[in-house]
C-alpha cells in the first residue's frame, strides 16, 4: 500500500469513528492489487473494497487514472466525502487525487491536516497546511459532499471514551473482515463503470514515460570480514582494532562493549 494513502485511510476511519457510515476503499490496477486492498482493511479500515481492473486500463497517465476511478466512485451512490492519499511513492506528482475530483466536480481542500464534519449544517471544516509553508496553517470550511487530500502531518483524534471504544471495536472488525477479504471484494472493469476505453489506460493518456532513469548505486568503499566469536584470536584482532580506532582513555570500555 502507498504510504501516503494510509493518513487518507486514518482520516476517514475518523470519520466512521465520529460520524458513522461506510468506509469504501477504492483502487485501479492489477488484479494483484487485491492484496493492496485487503492491506489496507486489516492495517487500517474497510467495510468494503473495490478494485478496477482491466486490461484497457494498463499504462494510464495521471489524468487517464483519475477518470477511471471517478467512474468507479460514481458507481458507489454519492459518498458524502472523498478521500485520497498526497502523492505515490514512485511518480509523486500529486495530481491523481485533484484530477479525480475535477471530475467528479465536488469542492475540493488539500493538504488537510486535521477535519471535522458539521452533520447538521452539512458542512466540513478542515485545518489545512498552507501552500509553500509547513509552519502556517489555514482553517476552511466547505459544504459536504467534498473531497479530501490528507497530507502526511495528518494525525487523527479521538476526543471522548466513547469514540475511542468506538476506534477500538471497529479494528477489531476490520482486522476479522481483512482475513475473509474477498467475500467483501468487488471487482469491476471498464465495462462495468460505463467508461470508453478510447479515454482511459494508454489510449486516453496525454503524457507519456519516455524512460526512467535509474538511481545509480554508490559503490562500495569498506569491506566486512566475518569473525567468528569463538575464535579468540580473531575476536583479540577485533578489539585491537577497536582500540587503535576510539584511542586512549575510554577506549577500553568501548572495546569491552563491542566484544560483548
């Protein structure tokens, strides 16, 4: 799972904890993201999972992935609130989950650090970090439904007992509901979320990866030497060598501890 997809996961598991509802988690790829899936219900939260996969899907851009999972969102009903993860691991442009939300034309707060939901008033209202500032943060509020990018200095809260009886009792149930995943799986191709396969995977893709250039590997300047501890001639060298290292004085006591 993206690292970055668990602070959305722990905000709407919040959410569930204060508010109640259903938690669904939704993502396009392989079938072996089934697994990724089924991660983030027992690590996290779930009620129920979601996977799109096709292979009309394969190669998607940014914008090519954000229409696929909108279509798979709108054929959820009308979630109240949307929430994504800040960027992935490996592109981390940070444009899926805004590209998904132009879609699905709902307003949109990023960089959300804590939020709370007016139930009454159907509004939410979120702290977020301030663009180019880590040290300022913004209060904004806006009407539900709306989508949620949760940054990586979000920390969710439960204020009361009750909500943390609450937290506790429901990952029990996630974590018993992950080890029987698949009974609460639902998988879906293009077909069935009504998308042309003309705008979505290679074929709808705007930009293109022309190569990658990989991270060169620093090459290797010391050398180990496995010593056996039970040979005390090797271990004497070993301690030797870690006394001409450290020096006089406290040298003694730092070989001490290395040979032990």
């Amino acid at each position: 799972m993206n690292p970055n997809d668990r602070f959305a996961l722990e905000a709407a598991l919040q959410t569930r904890v204060r508010h109640g509802g259903r938690v669904s988690v939704m993502s396009m790829g392989p079938p072996g993201y089934k697994e990724v899936l089924q991660e983030a219900m027992e690590t996290v939260y779930a009620d129920d999972l979601h996977l799109v996969s096709d292979r009309e899907m394969a190669a998607a851009d940014t914008w090519a992935t954000a229409i696929t999972l909108s279509a798979g969102i709108e054929t959820l009903g009308e979630p109240d609130v949307v929430f994504a993860g800040f960027k992935t691991a490996d592109g981390e442009t940070g444009h899926t989950g805004p590209q998904t939300n132009w879609c699905l034309d709902m307003p949109l707060v990023t960089h959300v650090v804590s939020l709370d939901i007016d139930e009454e008033a159907g509004t939410l209202r979120a702290k977020r970090l301030v663009e180019g500032d880590i040290e300022e943060i913004e209060t904004v509020e806006t009407e539900l439904p709306a989508f949620v990018v949760a940054d990586p200095e979000f920390e969710p809260s439960y204020r009361t007992a009750g909500e943390r009886l609450t937290l506790k009792d429901l990952r029990e149930e996630t974590k018993a509901r992950a080890e029987n995943y698949e009974e609460h799986l639902t998988v879906r191709d293009h077909a069935d979320i009504n998308v042309d396969p003309d705008y979505i995977g290679l074929d709808g893709s705007p930009t293109i990866v022309s190569s990658v250039d990989p991270i060169p590997k620093a090459p290797a300047e010391r050398e180990a030497t496995m010593v056996d501890p039970d040979d005390t001639g090797a271990m004497q060298d070993v301690l030797t060598a870690m006394q001409s290292a450290v020096g006089d004085g406290d040298g003694g006591d730092a070989a001490a501890a290395g040979g032990d």
